[in-house]
C-alpha cells in the first residue's frame, strides 16, 4: 500500500477560514474553524437532517448542519460513537457536547481556569485538544492553561472532572491508551506525561525537541507522538523510543491512524503542505500528497480508507484510492494544475532572495575582484554560489534558502531539527563532501563563522572569508558583527576625538587613546593599559561620553576584553546611560546589545536586566536609529532568555516589548521587536507570553496589518514574521 495510490476525491467549500480540524461521525464528517463554525458534512443521498444512512459509493457531500455556539475559532471537534455525541472545543475555552441532529449543545463545559499572573489580562484559556476517555460517557481534553482534564459524564448529565497538571507550557495533545488504562498529554514544553486511570503521573517521556502538537495510541500499549520539530516517535508500551519517522521539513500537526490500510499504518500533515502516509515500523509508504495551502491543520481516515483533511485555504479535502470514489479526470487535472501554481508562487524566493533575479551562468564571464562572491540560478534552476580567486570564479557550494520565502508559515529550512533562513552547502576540499553552514538572519556572521570553524577543525585563517560570504549572501545586514575593518552597522568607521574637555584624571594622549582604538580593531584580549585607558575614559563628563562609548560598543565584542573592561563600575555607566541624552543612549544600548553576543557579556547584562529593562520602558520616542537601538537590545536579550530561561525575566522582556510596540514606527525595529515576541512564545512561559500578546488588540491587530504585505523593497521578511506570529498566537 502506498500513498501514491491516493487521489482527490472531492472538496468541500464552506468555511470562510483555516479549517483547523476535522473527524469522522457515524456516517458523517466534522470540520471546525476559526471562523467559530462547525459543520456537519453527509452523502448527498436524501434530504433528511443527518445522519442520513450508509454512504453511496460517490463521493459527493453537502453540509447537513451548522453548529455555532463558541465565540472564538473552533481548535478540536471530536465524535464519541458510543454517546453519539459530536464534542467541539474552542479558543472560547469552553468544551460543547451536542446529540447527532441537534444544533444546540446538550453541555458546555467550562472548567479549564486562567493560571498564573496573567490571569487578570486574559480570563479564557483555550481549549485546544480533546479525546475519548477510558469510561463509558467520558472524554478528555487539554488546555493552554498547562493542563488536562478527565470529564465523566453521568446518565443525568452530572459532571465531573479529574485535573491533569503539571506541564509547564500548553497542552496542545491528549490520547487514552486503552491497553495498560493510561493516559496520556504532549504539552508544549517537549514533554509527555503518561497518566494512570485515576489521574497520577506515572512517567514522563523525553525526546522531542519542539512542541509536542499530536499524540495517538496504538493497541499494543504503545504511542506515537509528533510536534514542531518534525519528527514522528514511536515509543513501545515502558516508555522507549523505538523508531523515528522523518520527511516532513516543518512543523507536524495533525496524524491519524489509517486501520483500513494497517493495523500500524497512520497518517500526518503539518506546515509544509503535505500529507504522508507511514508504517510505524517501516517508515514511509509512497510519496507525500501536496496540497494548495501552507498548514495542514488537521487529518482524519474514514473507515474505508479515505482520508480527510483541513487546511488553512479554509477547504476541505478528501483523497480516496477507490477508483469509484475519485473525481472526474477533468477535476483531477486542475487540482494538480493548483498545486503546481501555488507551489511555483511560493517558491520564488529563495531566504529573501528573489531566484528569478538572480543571473544565469552567463555572468560569470564577467570578471570579479578578490573575494567577491556571486550567487548563479543555473539552467537547472540549481542556486550556486561562486568566488572570485586568483583570477577565477570557484565554486562555493550550493544555496539552500528559505523554503517558500513568501510563506504564511516559518518559511524556513530545517536542518538538523532546527530551523534557518540559509543552509549553504560549502566546498572546503577538493573531493570531498560539501559542508552544511547554516545561519538566521540577525545572527552575528562573525560568531556563526567560529563556530563553524571550530566544528569542522577548519584553519582560523577562513575567519573572515567565511564572514564575509555570510554577510554578501544572507542580503540582511546582522544584528551585532564583529569585522576586521573596524566598521559597525550601527555607526560606520573609527573616528577622530577632542580630549580637551575632559577631566584632569580622564585626560588621555594620542598614543593612549590609539591604543584604546586599537583594542576595537584587536580580535585578541586587550592588555592592561589599554584597559585601563579605557576606564579612564568613560570618566569623561556625560556630555562629551558618546565617543567613548562608540568605542566601547565595539570593544566590548570581545568576550575576554569584555570580561576585563567591565567592571562594576563601567556597567553602572552603561546602564545610567540608557537615561541619559539621546546620543548616549543609543551609544549605550548598543553597548548592551553587543555584550549580549558572547557568554561573559549576556552574564553581565543578565545581572542588570530588570534595571536596564525599566529604564527602557520609559523610553516613548527616539530617532531611527534608536528605535532599531531599542528593539535590538530586546531582539538580544530574548535571544539569551531562550538559553537562560528566567521566568520571571521573560514576562518583563514580554511587558517591555510590548511598551516599545506602542511608539516605535520604523519597519526594521519592527522586525526586530515581532522576533523579540517570537523567541519569547518559545520559552518555558512561552504561553503566558501567547496569552499577554493577544490581551493587546491593537498590537494583534498591527500584527495581522504586516501579513497582507504591500511593504518596501527588503521587508518581506517583516510580512514573512508577522505571518509566523499569528500561527504562533493563533490568530
């Protein structure tokens, strides 16, 4: 059996929005979405309110009923055979349980609570999972207020329920397994917990490195489990990871078990815009199915084969490998020819980079000079990048960017279960394999160069062509580079400075305050005079200081310098600074910035991060560059917290940078700023971060304004990240 065999069979239209999740009935099919509808989908046999019968053996549904009782998108619906009972969970928090042919719910359940210090902000949680439960009349669903729950349901509709907690982030899955009467829950902290009957935790299984998004039993005890990392486990009955399924390249969603096709054969779809199709134990079954839509939300098998999914084109879908059940040739025809399309349109960037801009191999007849680089589109459609040495253009490698730069979703390359803007293949030897480089835009060129050279036992002398091939090729200037030029994006070349006004015990000469320059050129630990002319220096009265601190922005690169240079003393400075004048305090922030790139300087920064965030809160206007300032100095420090992972630090990083969202207006701080609330959604409070993010209307709102694009040359990046937050807020 392989996936191959599978063809559409039909398309139900009808939502206005992202399907987000769909299942089988009796002889019914459920779909729910984020326009807060859920639709009941039957055989077009009768007119008779569902459910209507067997199925005929064509496949043509029309919808049969209308359910519309949350008051936000519909995350999971769910139908309970034995009850007959068709269960919808919504972003309203609140769980429905209607009867087949009913439109008003019989229940509502309402027991999941807002935790933690954001509850005063946002008083609904969302209901994003639910399940069957191990009793007859129970279910089971999960929350992103950290938990599960066990509803038990009596014959009189009493309820009643068992709490499932201590997960740190979201509950985004929950199973029961019947073998061995256990539950189970995959959160958003990486974790799965496995439950007893009455609700104790019993172990925890670790592995994931992402979100865990799905979760499904299997009859010998065992479980699968999928998530952002993409990546399907396969954990036997104690608790082992005994097999790993990879193809997908982004995020996995949804999975379903196909019993029809095999006992251990499912099915998943996620954020690449593919369904596949598995055996548990063998791996992959055919090629993947290709949809026109960036997020397979949701995938389902009916009991005869056919498999069922949601998608955020708002469509849903039904691929059959019954030659009776598929659709007409003519239909096949423009689905594949939509495809196609939507695919071509979504691949035209490659990290950024426009591909069909790019020059064919006829430019490289022109000469280059020394070190130059030059990415080619080859006849192929192969990217390739070439250097100019000794009179010659050499390949480099091949350019694996973005895939799909103009997606709704990361728009990123996964490369060994991380995702990044670039994935260059790079030639360091003759004859032998290339090396993979991978790198995100915003990183520092000259720290990911290290890296590599360290990984790879490389000379250090590849230092700055390395570097530099980062910087020509990523098209994005980095947040904090180091350069051997002595040059900063944030305020060019050296300069010359007057010592005239400073103090009789600042007063330096040229020959010291060279040498001070110099420690900026160096990329070695400064010595002790320079050191020490440097502290000398920054006594300099603050009206005068903003020479100094160009200065010290660019030395306190240097994680031994940095480590020397900054005592006590100097970081009161940096830190009274970000109060100071205008120029000062631009100087000051990209001090901190800066120091943020290197272990000693995000220890340092670490240390003042609640003062130095307070006086940032009190900043409310300041030219370009101080609002690129600002938000880079946040972009960083969110960075570091997703190593460090300080609660406490976390939401006022959250607090700050939504103060900062408030007055700042130039796109690239922008940018910065929706990364520095991205990175934040990842850490161990990322859902409390979720839940202060969507309190704001008027920030969702400027996140949604960016998705629609329409934005100067350079900043589809800002549209690309606008698209990510709403998929990570779920708006």
């Amino acid at each position: 059996m392989s996936l191959s065999e599978y063809k559409l069979s039909c398309e139900l239209r009808g939502h206005s929005l992202d399907v987000r999740t769909v299942a089988e009935g009796s002889d019914f099919i459920l779909s729910g979405s984020r326009d807060m509808k859920v639709k009941v989908w039957a055989k077009d046999g009768d007119d008779t309110n569902y459910p209507i019968g067997a199925f005929l053996a064509r496949n043509v549904y029309k919808e049969r009923g209308c359910l519309q009782n949350h008051s936000n998108y519909v995350a999971v619906v769910f139908y309970l055979e034995e009850e007959g009972w068709i269960c919808t969970g919504s972003n309203d928090s609140t769980i429905c349980i209607y009867t087949s042919g009913s439109m008003v719910p019989i229940l509502t359940l309402k027991d999941h609570k807002a935790t933690g210090w954001w509850s005063v902000r946002v008083s609904e949680p969302f209901v994003s999972c639910l399940c069957k439960g191990l009793e007859p009349r129970s279910i089971v669903s999960g929350s992103w207020d950290k938990t599960g729950r066990i509803w038990r349901i009596s014959d009189a509709n009493q309820v009643s329920s068992v709490l499932l907690s201590g997960h740190e982030a979201a509950v985004w899955a929950v199973e029961s397994v019947p073998c061995g009467q256990r539950y189970v829950t995959g959160s958003a902290d990486k974790n799965i917990f496995v439950w007893n009957a009455s609700g104790v935790k019993i172990f925890v299984l670790k592995g994931h490195s992402d979100c865990v998004r799905g979760l499904i039993g299997m009859g010998n005890g065992g479980l699968l489990s999928c998530g952002n990392d993409a990546v399907i486990k396969v954990w036997n009955d104690e608790g082992e990871c005994v097999n790993e399924l990879f193809g997908h390249n982004n995020y996995i969603y949804t999975m379903a078990l196909n019993r029809s096709v095999g006992e251990d054969v499912l099915v998943s779809g996620g954020e690449d815009s593919s369904v596949r199709m598995w055996s548990a134990s063998e791996g992959a079954l055919g090629e993947e199915l290709r949809l026109p839509a960036q997020s397979v939300w949701s995938v389902t098998c009916l009991r005869n084969g056919d498999i069922v999914t949601g998608s955020s084109d708002g469509i849903v879908r039904i691929f059959t490998r019954d030659p009776s059940r598929m659709a007409p040739t003519d239909t096949l025809a423009a689905y594949q020819t939509s495809v196609e399309v939507w695919q071509r349109e979504h691949s035209t960037e490659l990290g950024g980079i426009k591909v069909n801009d790019l020059p064919g191999p006829e430019s490289l007849l022109v000469e280059g000079t020394e070190g130059q680089t030059r990415i080619v589109r080859q006849p192929n459609g192969k990217i390739e990048c070439f250097q100019w040495t000794r009179g010659n253009w050499s390949l480099v490698g091949d350019v694996t960017g973005a895939s799909g730069g103009t997606n709704a979703s990361s728009g990123k390359t996964l490369y060994q279960g991380k995702e990044y803007d670039f994935v260059f293949n790079v030639d360091v030897e003759d004859g032998a394999p290339p090396i993979k480089l991978p790198y995100n835009r915003g990183q520092d060129p000259w720290f990911v160069a290290q890296e590599f050279i360290h990984k790879h036992n490389l000379p250090q002398v590849y230092l700055d062509q390395v570097a530099n091939f980062v910087i020509k090729n990523s098209g994005n200037a980095p947040v904090a580079p180091s350069d051997s030029g002595y040059r900063d994006p944030f305020t060019g070349a050296s300069r010359s400075f007057n010592t005239e006004n400073a103090p009789d015990e600042a007063k330096v000469n040229d020959s010291i305050l060279s040498d001070a320059i110099a420690v900026a050129r160096s990329e070695g630990g400064a010595p002790d005079v320079q050191i020490e002319c440097l502290r000398s220096l920054l006594k300099w009265p603050r009206g005068i200081l903003f020479p100094v601190l160009d200065i010290v922005r660019l030395v306190v690169r240097n994680e031994a310098t940095c480590g020397l240079l900054v005592s006590g003393e100097v970081m009161k400075i940096l830190v009274e600074c970000v109060s100071d004048s205008a120029a000062n305090q631009l100087m000051a922030l990209r001090c901190l910035t800066n120091m943020q790139i290197h272990q000693v300087g995000r220890n340092l920064v670490h240390g003042k991060l609640g003062e130095i965030l307070g006086r940032v809160s009190e900043i409310r206007k300041g030219s370009v560059n101080a609002q690129v300032a600002v938000a880079t100095f946040l972009l960083n420090a969110t960075v570091s917290q997703m190593q460090l992972a300080d609660g406490d630090e976390c939401k006022i990083l959250g607090e700050c940078s939504l103060e900062t969202m408030q007055w700042i207006e130039d796109l690239e701080a922008t940018y910065r700023c929706f990364q520095a609330l991205g990175n934040l959604t990842c850490t161990p409070v990322g859902q409390e971060i979720v839940a202060l993010i969507v309190s704001v209307d008027t920030l969702v709102d400027k996140i949604k304004a960016f998705t629609l694009g329409n934005l100067p040359d350079g900043f589809d990046k800002l549209a690309r990240c606008s698209r990510d937050l709403c998929v990570s807020l779920g708006v």
